[in-house]
C-alpha cells in the first residue's frame, strides 16, 4: 500500500474518505467475491470499470496534477485518508500484481488491511478535529457533549484531558482509544450527529458526490491546445460544463399579504446573468433563515459563526433580522438555536438538501449556492481560531435588494453584529460554570489566567 498527496487544493480530488474505490479490471475481476459490495465495517465498497492500460491517458493538461492522476488511475483499490484538517489531500491506494494468484482470501485480506489503516487515519484525524475543539472552541460540539453526559461538567472535563497535550505517542494513542470507545457507546444517532459535526469542519464530499466526482475524473481526455477539461477543483461536475458563477443571489423584499409561511417577506432568487430567474424555494423557515442569515452576514460581516447564536449582544441582532423577514417568532427561534445549537447544523444540512435536490439547478449551480467553512484568526492576539460558514459565491455575487420595506435596512441591523475579530472576548457567559468547575478540579486561582482551559473560553 502507497499514500500519496496534493498539495494544491484546486487540483485535488474531494472524495468522501468512508469510500473504498474497487478498479475493476483483468487484475481484480477474480477476486471480486471476496468482498461485500455493500459495506466493509463503516466503509462503502464502490466497483467501478477502469483499467489503467485501456483507459488511462498518457498527457495530462494543466488543469490535472499529473503526480495525482498517475497514482489514481494505476491503483487497483483506492481511499482518500481521512483529512486531519480542512484542506488536507491524501489518498491510500494498493496496486495488485498481474502474475500473483490471490485467490482463497488472499484478496479479501489484501482489502481488510487497506480498512485498517484507513481506520487509524480516521481515529487520528477525530483526535486532532476534537482536540482543535477543545482548544478554540466549538459551541455545536459542547451542546453535543453537553447532552450525551446530561449536563455533568465533570465528564465533560475528564474528556478534555485526554485532548490537553498531545505532545508523545503514548498520548495520541491513548486519545485514540478514549474516541474510540467514546463513539462506540453512543448511540446510532449520535454518533450520526458526531459525524456530521466533524464532516461539517472538515468539509469533504457526500458519498454520492464523490462517486460521481471519481467518475468524471477518470473520464479525462486530453486534446492538446484544448487543455482537457477544466479546473477539476470541488466540483460533482466535470467536461464541458461552466464551472465559474454566472449568476447572482438575490435577496428581494417581496412582502406577503396575510398570515406567514416559509417564504416570509424576503424571496432568496438565483438570476442568471442573461437575466434568467429561479427562486430558491425551502420547506421550513428553520432552514430558509439559516441560509439567509449566511448569505447576509457572508455580505456584511464575513461570515456566520455559530457562536452568534451564543452571544447575548448577536442574538438581539438576529432575532431582529428573524423579525423582519417574518414579522414575529424571532425570540423562539434563536432561542431554539441557542439552546442546542445542534438545531443549526440540522436546518443547514435541511438547506444543503434543498439546493443539491433542486433539479432545475445545474451542478455547478448547486455547487456555488452550497455552504463552505472558513477558519479564520480572531481574538486581541489573533492566536484564537473560529469557523465561520459562508456560501461559495462570491460576496461580489451577493445582492441585497430591499426597496419597499420601511424597517431599517439589513445593513444597518447586521452593523450591531460583534466583529469576528472581537467575538470571542463577548462570548464568556454561557460557559462560566465550566470554567469554574476546572478551576476547582485542578485546584486554578479564578483571578489568574491560566494556560489551557477547555472549548477557547478565555
């Protein structure tokens, strides 16, 4: 087995790394029965026709990383590793031997040990993601822990310990097992809800996505002058299909008469540049004010953070836009938010679904109306780390058209926003008692700063 890297994000491949790619060819095709088509432990066998000597190109164009593509194209099974942070790129592949026999399990052994070093990648990578949480904060992660330990601190601090320093390998190994076990006793849907927080910060592809990437890529051809097809990067769509934005979101007062719905008094509307129009259309109101929420603060602040919804002065903020697109209900729902801000990531998985499932969107429109992540330097030092989500499309491609409504424009409400840069010296209320609940363990002076404290609090 070979891991192999890229190193320039435009050029890499966003597969999902719970994928186990299976080239079929003259090599493999023996051997298939080996193995489950379905499901390999919590990885998903994918079978797809390649043979390297029939299908593989010889040139690339600029628009490939050649290093990549060779190594891709000549493997016989093929994995992206699990990222250890947003923007990592590497790729696990096992190369068979034409002359060997790997008949009886020969094979199926071959394919179990790839998994098992997929799956120490994986934990690895759990134990950085999580011990980044534990240092700069997370809030959808502590509402996590805070409902599978019940509210106990004491859990929840005995857990940060094992993420404080890593700086040996008795110590990372000792972290993996703890994630390990952790995950194991949760039950299904928390473990989900794990998952889909940690997808979320890492920000590689939906199973269905990244088979549908892989495809297109093996697909390249090569004409020379013409450059094969254009810039790969993290798309679903490859070949002869227009990757850079051509259109606008367009967020346009459009006030309802009678009684609220969804759409409320604000219509989210794709328009094309040749003037074309299609109005994003949501199922619930949870899911359309998250994304409009992040289409307004990507335009006027840089972003969203969940910690908005933790922030005394923000939720003011945000229960004022609420009630401006809706008339009333501002208060519940950001106290819905606040609460268990696990109900954003569910409204912005909700959103994603809308706009990857709206057949009259193309691909690369769905592509750049979805969500992205962006970490981002804050706090007087800047040496503190926060998320933010945005939508892809350029802000440039961002219009905020509200001519008619009489109530003070979003730019002059979003204005009150804490700054990014400012946010994490706001947000120390809600998580006090935690403070003080490690101070008393590890026996800390309240009037001293001290060096390390769980979730970025100080």
């Amino acid at each position: 087995m070979t891991t192999f890297e890229c190193s320039d994000k435009k050029l890499a491949l966003n597969l999902n790394p719970y994928q186990i790619f299976v080239f079929v060819n003259e090599k493999t095709k023996p051997y298939l029965d080996q193995i489950k088509t379905d499901h390999l432990e919590r990885y998903r066998i994918e079978l797809i026709e390649f043979d390297a000597e029939k299908d593989s190109q010889p040139v690339v164009g600029e628009d490939v990383d050649p290093h990549l593509y060779y190594n891709i194209t000549h493997s016989d099974l093929l994995a992206r590793v699990m990222p250890c942070k947003e923007g990592d790129f590497r790729y696990a592949s096992e190369i068979l031997f034409l002359e060997k026999d790997y008949s009886g399990h020969a094979f199926y052994d071959k394919v179990n040990s790839f998994v098992n070093y997929l799956r120490i990648q994986e934990s690895k990578s759990f134990v950085n993601t999580l011990r980044r949480y534990f240092q700069y904060g997370n809030e959808e992660f502590y509402d996590f822990l805070n409902d599978v330990y019940k509210g106990d601190l004491s859990n929840i601090l005995e857990m940060s310990n094992y993420f404080t320093h890593i700086d040996d390998t008795s110590k990372m190994i000792a972290a993996q097992c703890f994630i390990r076990e952790f995950r194991c006793n949760l039950p299904i849907d928390r473990q989900e809800q794990l998952l889909s927080l940690v997808m979320d910060t890492l920000g590689y592809a939906s199973v269905k996505d990244s088979l549908f990437l892989l495809k297109n890529y093996l697909k390249y051809t090569f004409t020379p002058g013409s450059g094969g097809f254009c810039n790969l990067t993290m798309v679903t769509k490859a070949n002869n299909e227009h990757l850079e934005p051509d259109f606008s979101l367009v967020v346009k007062y459009n006030k309802r008469e009678g009684l609220m719905d969804t759409v409320g008094d604000y219509a989210i509307i794709l328009k094309k540049d040749d003037g074309n129009q299609i109005e994003l259309i949501f199922v619930y109101t949870g899911d359309k004010m998250l994304y409009l929420l992040t289409l307004l603060c990507q335009k006027f602040r840089g972003g969203l953070p969940t910690a908005y919804f933790t922030n005394e002065k923000a939720k003011e903020v945000l229960v004022e836009v609420f009630n401006k697109v809706y008339r009333i209900g501002g208060n519940t729902w950001v106290e819905k938010c606040s609460n268990n801000t696990h109900n954003i990531s569910t409204y912005r998985s909700h959103a994603m679904a809308v706009i990857k499932n709206d057949e009259r969107l193309e691909p690369y429109m769905a592509y750049w109306c979805n969500f992205e992540n962006q970490t981002i330097s804050v706090g007087k030092k800047g040496n503190k780390s926060l998320e933010v989500r945005k939508i892809r499309l350029p802000e440039d491609r961002i219009e905020i058209h509200e001519e008619g409504d009489i109530t003070p424009p979003f730019s002059e409400i979003l204005d009150k926003l804490p700054h990014l840069k400012d946010l994490k010296d706001f947000n120390r209320n809600k998580h006090t008692k935690l403070k003080e609940k490690q101070e008393s363990i590890l026996g800390l002076d309240p009037r001293e700063e001290t060096s390390y404290i769980p979730f970025g609090f100080i």
